[in-house]
C-alpha cells in the first residue's frame, strides 16, 4: 500500500428485523452470567458503546451488504454499505480505464533505453513518460447511516454489554435503563440478502423508537408511508442509481410515518427491514444494468414476510455451515475481560489469555472474509465491505500489488472455498479490458493490469511514481486463481484458471525483452513496490512471470492441451532470468547489487517466491538468504506487513520468529474492534494474519503435506481440525507439550500423497482407519508416502523430540582474544544476541590481527550431530564472516591452516564464500567432538554471537 489518504446481482438487499422479546418479563442477567458469556472463544465483547467507526463499531456482513454496530443507548448507529456503490467508472466525466488519453508513439522504448544505458531510471521522470493522472477512477461510498432515536430512555444505564459472536455471526447489545432491560440483535444473512436484527425489552409497551436515515452526501430522497421508508438517489459524479427500502413493523404499539422517518411507539416488540441495492453489473465496458427499484421492494417484501425465527435459523445454520468446518485449540481460556482490555494487556507470552487472543484472531479472519465476500458480489476490497466515507483511503480500492491477494491467500486453506468466487470472477472480469491496455499502451496481445483496479476495469495507469507501474499484477492474479484450484482439483476452476494464465502469458512472452548485460530475457522496465528505481529485471516481477509461466504450463499439462504453447513457454523458461540472486548473504531486490533501498520498507516484494510464490525453500541456499533479508528488513511495519512476514517466517520453518509477527501485529497494528490497522484500518492484515498462522499449522506448497511445519514454542499443546491442504486433502492434527503428535489425512482423489512431519524420522505409525490396518510407504527423514484411497482417512501417530544443543556451554577456544574480555565461551552461552556490548559475542585479536582467525569447540565426546547453526555479530561489521570454512571432526585438528585441515582425512568441512547475514545453518549428519570455524585470511578479525550444534 502506498501514498497518503488520498452483474445485476449487486442489487442484493439488505434486510434488518428488529424484534422484542415480547411479554416475557425477567431480570437482569447476574454477574455469573456475564461471565459464562464471556468464556465464549469466539465473542468480541464490550462494555461501553462504541465512539468510533474504525476502532469501536462492530463488523456484521453478508458479502454485498455490510453494518457497523454502534450499540449506542439513547441513539442506535447502523451504518451500512452496498458494496457495490461507487462513484466513478462509466458514466463519470472523462473516465479512460487508465488508458492512454493520446498515442505515445516510442514512450516505453524510451524508458527502456535509458534503463539500458544507466542501469536504473528516476521512478518520477518514468512516470512523466508512462503515466497520467486519474481521471474518475471513483471511490467505495458509504451508503448512509440508519438512526434509531429511542424514546423514553435516559444517558445513565447500567448493565451494559455489546457483542459480536463470529461463531454465529450475531451482534448484541444490552443494558438496563429506568429499571427496563432492553436487548438488541442484528445479523446479516446471506441465505436471504438481508441484515437481521432484533429489538427488545422486558417489560411490553417499551420499544419505543424514531427510525431515520442520515447520509454525508445529499444526493437522495427520503420518504416514509405505510410504516416503509424509502431511500433513493443517484451519484452525481456517475449516474449509478441506489435504492434502499425499509419496513416497519410492531407487536403492538403504533407505526407513524411522518415525511422522512417512522416512529413506533409503546410497541412490545419491532421488527424493520431494509434492502437496498444500485443499478451496476460487472460487464465490462457500460457496468450497468436495469434499476434496482423492484429488486429491492421484492427482498424486502419477502423479509418482511418472514418470522425473526426463520430469518435468524437460516443465517446461522449458512454461517455455521462455513465457519465450523476449523476449529483451532493453542491452549487458549477466554477470560471474563472485555476484548479491548483483552488486547491491551496482551504480551505474547505464555498466558491463557494471550492464546484466546490468538485463537480469536485467528478466526476472526475467517469470520470477516464469510462476512465480505459471498458468491454474486464483488471481492473483498480494502475494507472489506465496510466503509463510513465518500473518500476513504486509497479509495478503499482493490490493490494488485499485494493487497487484494492477501484478502484471499486463506480462503482455501483454511477450508472456505466458496468466499474466494468473487476474487475469481472480478479477476475474469478484468481480462477484457486488460485486453485493451495490452493492445494500446504495449501493441501486444494478452491482458494486463497495473497497481491497482476499480469495480470499472481500471487496467491502465496513473502517475503516483512509486505506485503506478506494476504490468506484473495480472501473473499474479492469474497464478493465484490457479493455486486456489490446486486445492479443490475443480476441472471447471482449473479450466477458468487456465483461460487466465493463458491470457497473461502470452502478454509477457511478447513483452520479455532481452538484457544486453547477460541476454537473459527481463521483465523492463520493472518496479519493486513501492520503493527504489526502476530498473531491468527486478527480483519480483521476474519471480510473478517466472511463477506464472510455470503455472501455465502446469494447468495446460493437467487439462492436456496447448502442448505447442507449453513448448514455447519452456523456452522462454530456459531463457529468463529467474530473479534470484544472493548478495552480501541476502537475496537482491533489484539485478544489481549496486542499488540499495530502504533497509526495513513495508514490502518484502523480492521474497515473493518464499511466499506466496513456492520457488525459494527453507534450508536452501536461497532460504538461508530470504531468512537474513528479514532479519535486516526487522520485525516492524504496517499492519498487513507484519502479516506477510508471519507467512514469511511460517516458510521458513520458524515457528517462534512467526509468532513473534503475530504478537506484533497484535500488540502494535490492531484496534479494539480487532481490526487490523495501517495505519488506517486495512482488511488485508487481518486476512493475511489468519492465513500465516495456518502457514504455521499446515503447508503443501511444494508437493507434500507438511504438517505443524512451524508450530511455535508458546503453542505447547493443542489441535486443529478442518485445514484443507493442495490436492482436496483435509487434514486433522493435536499435539502434546511432550511432543507427541496425532494426525489425520482424509483425501477425496486416489493417488501418492505425501505427507512430511517430523515423527516419520523416528518411531511412528500410519494406519488406514477403514481397516485399521498399517500403511505400506517409502521415503527417508522427515516424509512418508503412500498410495492413498479416496474417502478414506490414514491416522500417523508418533513424537518429535527437540533437539539437543550439544554445544551449550562447551569448552570452547579461540586463535586469540580481543582486550576487552570477548572470550569464546560467549559464544556457547545460549544467548544469540547479536550487539558486542551485550557481552555475548566473541571476538579475536584486532592488533595484531591473527592470520586465519579460528574459534572452535570440544563437546567432550564424538556425538551424532545433525546441523550446525552459526549466528553472526549484527551491531556492526556483520560482513567479516565471509570466506571462511566450519570443520568438524572426530578427533583434534592437527593445523591452524584452513586448507591443511580441510585436507585432513576425516574432516567434515563447509566453505562459506559470501558474507552470512545474521545466521547460517548447516546440515553436517554425522559424528563429532571438535567443531571449528576459521576465517581465511588476515584482514579482519573473527567475530561469533553463538554456536549452536544439534544432535
């Protein structure tokens, strides 16, 4: 994200029932109660009303309609969006889809050329060549306010509790006011287009209400008759056409309707409706379709028509339906603490109460996408659904350089497959006009999309310089659609997928240039979002193309066709430069190492093969890379930054570094409402928090099932049931705090699965559960595979046990030592810290400077050793530990030069050219007693934070 503030179907309406609860008469609910409605894990829960949109009021959502619950007393705040009201698009003056207003005959050659000639170019003369204003590109409208003025009802209350249960997808609110005890509820219920609610008291005669509507804009009609109000308009900037209706009905009591209101008076109980809706479609070029007007009346009708009973059972039952398929347990008890205390107090420790935060976090995300993004309205945008602005941030749009695939990277995985259509279906819908800009502003074929799109096929380009060029976003789209598919195996999704990947390959196999540096073929001119130069070959868009060239062929080998088009791709494959390149022991974000960035900007975009590309592996050369480029990008940022890293880490393998983003991300980027934050509120770290600590919990990137791949330290016993993993395998897990692990797998195709954990490197079993019989597999470490059935569930069983630093407190030795003490038993302290003034590194004499400076170890006896982990002083001169060998042996080594021992027979040895970064880890799988790491050379000294040696 960047820059400061700046079909038919969507007519779906909106439907609020408030109802009371008639003639019963009770108490106010004891304290004991309260507290049995707080231990609920999945309850967001206040003790006040809320005071502010973005931090306080409560999300309720049905994928087109969105609420924001206020819970106010003496006045009740809905405020309400139709996710399809935007200003904007056709029908705005001067809209061009981003596309060149006139011919620019020679323009990206230009760019290119000078890129050639310089090795980079100034992102702000790039876009005085390639870029124009906006012109319309519109922005997500609030659709107004519903106010409930109560009657009869005083500022003091007592009692007072506001609810959100995403277990059900309720919102709540109750408190006692002049001795009446008055409750609120409100869903939004996707099964009938409508937002639910219910209004009551516990005494008849109390609900007492004005009902009206307030809007920033004053584009509309309102007018009350026959107990309905009705609401209509239309934008002045496009002509798009918004209706909202609303019914009112009592049990017992009085109904007024008075100009733009409808008054109930001395009711039991009340129920209202709304539904509203606007006249566009997703049909590119006009987007629009017929007046909302009667569509609206008939949901409305129809609402209207139905008990809250039945309106509420269908809600819950379609949301339950969706939400209950994951259950995660991390050892969380939701204590009797308000959710805004909750998080305040949260540390990331090892509390109870800080794992029901997690835990509800977690599913919070997934509650918030069944909200925002239902089959027949459009996709998540920034916001979700949710949105009180005419211009919200960054016009609460759809990002294409991160951020509308972030809203999506959980759908699948976390087992709601159907929330992700609306992402499909609006990326097909870009195709068309991508067409367009491919042919105008490039000659070629293919489709294409830039940084960031509307709901009017905004294809082309604007002229923020840091963020307008991103041509890349449609690979990546197209790649994303495919890797949803990866997990249903739907042949009709694989098909849709396919027609994307297509399209945007044969965009980039006429638009790779060749790099007269090294006649690699380059994506140019490129940018890294949302800093640097632009440049030839930048590490992520080679990565997206690279990415999506080998996803194209996969799906056209999968549907067996194209196989001419699959050849030429591969030969473009072979041709490319892949985007990968290590320098200083990090990965580059730009083909030049000569180039430099900020050291710790928001976006990791040259780690897009980590995650949510699969081309960078953890214990890869090029893992250990990604991992020292997080280690100097830092553990800040903005909200959905910290969720990427949490993916980033989870890669990895690093449970405990994953974690920690999570913590972070709770502790600095969430509000009270658990809304992710930017800063401002912004859905995709939600989303892409969820989505990381289910990376943690399960992957199947690379072709395997790994399960509890990074499962952190703090999480010491629990379970997850419903995880979906690539291949339509859904996939069952509890651990214990000994290391124990239970799992199942349950395939829906027949064929070799292979699963990774691990318990396969010691004593385990793996049994199919319809016979009860043992599983015949092969492999070796840490994966098993089999020939499994479809339908059937296998169970594997067995414990890990952590393993063992041998090195802790070793006898350890050094060529020298450095005058003020940096002895090197530092650096068998288990302290990892990095900064010499911590007095945990060590370091060897500076003057004189030892020629080949050596540390080493004695770990009393030759023992199994698996890996070697060295951790390198970060404070300053992390470059020093280069061009150095790691020895080990079983017995002495008998010379201190480094080539002599590295010939010595017996002797286990590992070069290491490049500079470390913060941590290198080696594999070494054998035995030893002596271990010894030595510089070659006598420039500089040898400096250590911490060895550690697993057994």
């Amino acid at each position: 994200m960047h820059r400061s503030f700046m079909r038919s179907r969507m007519s779906a309406a909106v439907l609020v029932t408030v109802a009371s609860a008639g003639l019963v008469v009770g108490s106010e609910p004891s304290p004991a109660a309260h507290a049995q409605q707080a231990a609920d894990g999945h309850t967001l829960w206040y003790d006040e009303p809320a005071n502010d949109w973005e931090s306080r009021a409560l999300p309720i959502g049905n994928g087109a309609l969105g609420a924001m619950v206020f819970g106010g007393v003496t006045s009740e705040q809905l405020q309400f969006n139709e996710k399809s009201l935007w200003t904007g698009g056709p029908g705005a003056s001067g809209y061009n889809f981003g596309n060149w207003t006139s011919p620019r005959p020679g323009a990206l050659d230009e760019v290119v050329n000078s890129i050639n000639q310089n090795g980079q170019a100034d992102p702000k003369w790039v876009a005085g060549k390639l870029g124009q204003p906006k012109t319309n590109f519109g922005a997500y409208q609030t659709f107004g306010d519903l106010r409930l003025d109560m009657a009869g009802q005083s500022t003091s209350f007592s009692g007072y509790r506001r609810e959100l249960n995403i277990g059900d997808a309720t919102a709540k609110i109750s408190y006692t006011n002049n001795g009446v005890r008055h409750d609120r509820e409100y869903f939004a219920s996707y099964p009938g287009q409508v937002v639910a609610g219910r209004l009551g008291a516990d005494q008849p005669g109390k609900v007492s209400f004005t009902l009206r509507y307030t809007s920033p804009r004053s584009d509309f009609t309102a007018t009350a008759s026959g107990g309905r109000l009705t609401i209509r308009g239309t934008l002045a900037n496009n002509g798009m056409i918004f209706e909202a209706q609303i019914q009112v009905r009592t049990d017992g009591g009085t109904v007024t309707s008075n100009g733009n209101a409808v008054t109930v008076s001395g009711a039991n109980s009340a129920t209202f409706v709304l539904g509203a809706g606007t006249n566009y479609a997703d049909t590119y070029p006009n987007y629009r379709t017929s007046d909302p007007s009667a569509r609206v009346k008939s949901t409305v009708d129809d609402a209207a028509a139905k008990s809250f009973a039945t309106l509420r059972a269908a809600h819950v039952a379609d949301h339950k339906a969706l939400f209950d398929r994951v259950k995660l347990n991390i050892g969380q008890v939701m204590p009797n603490k308000p959710t805004d205390d909750l998080r305040t107090a949260y540390t990331g420790g090892s509390s109870p109460d800080d794992r029901a935060l997690e835990a509800l976090f977690y599913q919070y995300g997934r509650y918030l996408l069944i909200a925002s993004s239902r089959s027949g309205s459009l996709p998540a945008n920034l916001q979700g659904v949710w949105n009180n602005s005419t211009s919200p941030p960054w016009s609460a749009d759809y990002h294409t350089n991160i951020n509308i695939q972030m809203n999506y990277w959980l759908a699948e995985q976390t087992n709601l497959g159907e929330t992700a259509e609306p992402f499909v279906r609006f990326v097909e819908a870009l195709k068309a006009p991508g067409q367009v800009t491919a042919n105008s502003m490039f000659g070629t074929g293919g489709w294409v999309v830039h940084n960031e799109t509307n709901p009017f096929g905004f294809t082309g380009v604007h002229d923020w310089a840091t963020a307008f060029w991103f041509p890349e976003a449609g690979g990546w789209l197209a790649s994303q659609v495919y890797d949803l598919s990866a997990f249903s195996k739907n042949p009709a999704l694989i098909n849709r997928a396919y027609a994307l990947l297509k399209g945007a390959s044969e965009f980039w196999i006429a638009n790779l240039r060749t790099d007269p540096r090294d006649g690699k073929l380059v994506v140019t001119p490129s940018y890294s979002p949302e800093h640097g130069p632009f440049t030839a070959g930048g590490s992520m868009a080679q990565q997206i193309v690279q990415g999506l060239f080998t996803d194209t062929i996969a799906a056209a080998t999968e549907l067996g066709v194209d196989p001419a088009f699959r050849a030429q791709l591969q030969d473009k494959l072979n041709a490319m430069d892949p985007g990968l390149r290590i320098g200083n022991g990090r990965l580059q974000e730009w083909k030049s190492n000569a180039i430099t960035g900020e050291p710790q900007h928001r976006h990791v975009s040259h780690l897009y093969g980590l995650h949510p590309g699969h081309q960078i592996a953890a214990g890869t050369t090029f893992g250990d890379a990604a991992k020292a480029t997080l280690l100097d990008r830092g553990d800040g940022g903005t909200g959905w930054s910290k969720a990427w890293k949490i993916n980033f880490w989870a890669r990895l393998l690093d449970g405990d570094h994953a974690h920690k983003m999570v913590s972070e991300q709770l502790k600095s980027s969430t509000l009270a409402n658990l809304f992710d934050t930017h800063p401002p509120f912004q859905i995709d770290g939600n989303f892409g928090a969820t989505a990381g600590m289910t990376e943690m919990l399960l992957q199947s990137q690379n072709g395997d099932i790994h399960v509890l791949p990074a499962k952190p330290g703090a999480w010491t016993s629990g379970s997850v049931t419903g995880l979906k993993a690539r291949g339509n395998v859904t996939v069952d897990a509890s651990w214990t705090t000994a290391g124990g692990l239970d799992f199942t797998v349950k395939p829906t195709r027949t064929g070799p699965l292979t699963l990774r954990n691990g318990i396969f490197a010691g004593q385990y079993t793996l049994i199919d559960t319809s016979t009860g019989q043992p599983v015949a597999t092969t492999g070796t470490g840490d994966r098993r595979t089999f020939t499994a059935t479809a339908g059937r569930t296998y169970r594997a069983t067995g414990s890990i046990r952590k393993p063992v630093n041998l090195a802790l407190n070793a006898a350890a030795s050094q060529s020298s030592t450095y005058s003020t003490g940096a002895v090197a038993s530092r650096a068998v302290d288990g302290n990892t810290n990095g900064a010499f003034w911590s007095n945990s590194v060590t370091h060897t004499s500076e003057n004189p400077l030892d020629t080949n400076p050596w540390w080493q170890v004695d770990l009393g006896a030759s023992k199994a050793v698996s890996t070697v982990e060295l951790w390198n002083r970060t404070d300053c001169c992390s470059d020093r530990l280069r061009q150095f060998y790691v020895f080990a042996s079983d017995t002495p080594f008998t010379s201190t030069d480094p080539q002599t021992t590295a010939a010595q027979p017996g002797v286990w040895s590992h070069f290491q050219t490049t500079a470390v970064g913060t941590s290198l880890s080696l594999p070494v799988n054998r035995t030893a007693r002596y271990f010894r790491v030595q510089l070659v050379g006598s420039d500089r000294p040898l400096s250590l934070a911490e060895v550690h040696i697993f057994d």
